[in-house]
C-alpha cells in the first residue's frame, strides 16, 4: 500500500476517537462513568473481544464507542479498510464474529453499554435503514461521523450544504431515537471565504437532531480552544474525546490532508500525562451539558498502561 493510500485509510478509520462516559450535569457528587473509544486499541478489541469486554470493565470503563467497519458498512468503505486492517494487526472487523444481539449481551453481562459508535459517510448515504435498525438493538443514541475523506471542504458553500445534510441524517436517525453527530478532525477551523466552517456547521444545524463530538486534540492542533466552542456552543457538544498531547500541537497546514494528521498523531498522550487542561475542559464540557467523555488514545502503543493510567487518572476528576 502506498503512503498516500494508507495515510487516507488510517483518517477514514480514524475514530478521532477516546473516551469517558456520561456525566449527567448532575452535582459533582454524582460519579462519573467513563467510557473509551475502541480505535484507542483496536488490536485487543478484535483479537480478544469478550476478554477485551472483561478487561474494560474491571479497570471501572462503562461506555464503548465503536468504529468501523461493520457487515452494514458501505462495500468501498470496507474496502479500503483491507489494507490498514492487517498492516495494524486487526484480524476482525466490528462486530468481530458476532450478531449484534450477542454484542448486546455481552455488554449487558459486564455492565457496559454503547451510547454511541462511529459510521462513515458512505454508509450513511447508501444503507442508512440497514445501519439504524442494526445499531438500534445496542440501543445506541448517538452516531457520529469521524472524519470527512474525499469530500469537497475547500470552500464554505461546501460545509454549508454538508450542514443541509446533516440535518437530513438527523431526521433519519431521530425515527431510530438517535442523533447525528459531527466528529471534529481539525480542518474545520481553516478559514473558507472568511468563515469558520466549525461555526458553519454548528449554526446552520437543527440542534434536535444534530450534535457533535469534541475531540480535544484535533481542535488544539487546529488552533482553537475546546473551552471556548464549549462555551459558545452550549448544549451543542454531546460527547468528547478526552485526549493530550505530549508537547503543544499544531498543523504544518490547515489541517486538510492526512500527512498533516499523521505529522502530530505521535504526540498524543494519555490524559494527564501531557500539557492539555484536561480537568478545566471536562468541566467546562459538564457545564456546557455534555453526557459522555470518552477515552481515545488513537493506536496507543502501550494499550495496557493508557487503560489502567487513564482511568486512574480521570477517576480524581469524579
């Protein structure tokens, strides 16, 4: 596989994924549940997915994100997994041999629950029905987009009529008790005919059926402030991505193409182990109404320690 053609199927994949679970904006009293997007380690997941189940649980992890591709998936999007799938060592796809009732199961069996998966924009287009009634039964609420591969975003009339689209995908998705959820990668925030896009898709989405997933890396590289959309948005970011970085990031460009992604993907960090404030963003992210932080360490190399360090570690913040 060349470069170029890995660098594009590893962003497809890219859950932008990790992740604490649901705080009600409850008191502080409440405890919080912590959940992790699965891209975080994808090699365990797929090798050892009911030990893998066990394992999250007993760390104190309540909430899986999925990502793809799933048998419903669209068939170019599995496709293009191929390749990435066995240079990375993951020999199943989600739902890594079983039904999805038998998922359902297996959750409940360890006290764990999937509030929310990630599906590429290809399914959504193509087998929207067969995803929603498949997803329906993990009684999944929030399906989130990862990342925009191979689609026009070079002007803001292009995220203008991605916004009339989202909205579309909502609608769907609201027949189904789920809303649509847009996943932010970092090249919303280069400027498109003097407008942010990222303020593009947030005020020119119908708020009942559209949400978004604020991945706390991606924006930083992007040079926004995850506590400031917070605040400005109010009510709009559901989910989070909890993740930090070793040092200060930021893109070599706008943030556009997958080498600039994969030029700071080695700076991520587990939570509380780098320069983000963690602690002031979740807050700021409970104020702000979101239900469910996730985990998401992409392809951590040490999958062992970021489970155990970053559940530790986001257990004081409770």
């Amino acid at each position: 596989m060349k470069r170029r053609q890995f660098l594009q199927v590893t962003a497809s994949a890219l859950p932008a994924t990790l992740g604490l679970d649901l705080i009600s904006c409850a008191p502080a009293a409440v405890k919080r549940e912590w959940g992790i997007q699965l891209f975080t380690i994808p090699q365990l997941i797929s090798q050892d997915f009911s030990g893998t189940l066990k394992k999250l649980s007993t760390y104190g992890y309540k909430e899986l994100e999925f990502f793809g591709p799933y048998p419903f998936s669209d068939k170019r999007t599995i496709e293009r997994w191929v390749g990435l799938a066995e240079q990375m060592g993951i020999t199943r796809n989600a739902f890594y041999g079983y039904e999805v009732a038998e998922v359902k199961k297996m959750l409940a069996d360890h006290g764990l629950t999937s509030p929310s998966v990630h599906l590429d924009i290809y399914t959504m287009r193509s087998n929207m029905t067969e995803a929603l009634k498949n997803l329906s039964v993990l009684e999944v609420r929030y399906v989130a987009i990862p990342a925009l591969i191979d689609e026009p975003i070079d002007t803001a009339d292009h995220f203008k009529r991605l916004a009339e689209e989202f909205n579309t995908f909502g609608k769907q998705m609201k027949d189904y008790g789920m809303q649509f959820v847009f996943h932010n990668h970092g090249y919303e925030h280069a400027l498109r005919d003097g407008e942010v896009p990222m303020d593009i898709l947030l005020t020119q989405t119908d708020p009942d059926v559209v949400a978004f997933e604020l991945d706390i890396f991606w924006m930083q590289a992007a040079g926004a402030s995850p506590i400031d959309y917070l605040k400005k948005y109010s009510g709009r970011f559901k989910l989070m991505h909890v993740k930090d970085a070793e040092e200060n990031v930021r893109f070599s460009g706008d943030g556009t193409t997958p080498d600039q992604w994969m030029e700071v993907f080695p700076k991520m960090a587990d939570p509380g182990t780098g320069v983000f404030d963690i602690k002031g963003i979740i807050e700021a992210g409970i104020q702000s109404g979101t239900e469910h932080f996730l985990l998401e360490h992409d392809l951590t190399p040490d999958p062992e320690t970021t489970l155990k360090n970053s559940i530790q570690y986001l257990s004081t913040i409770a």
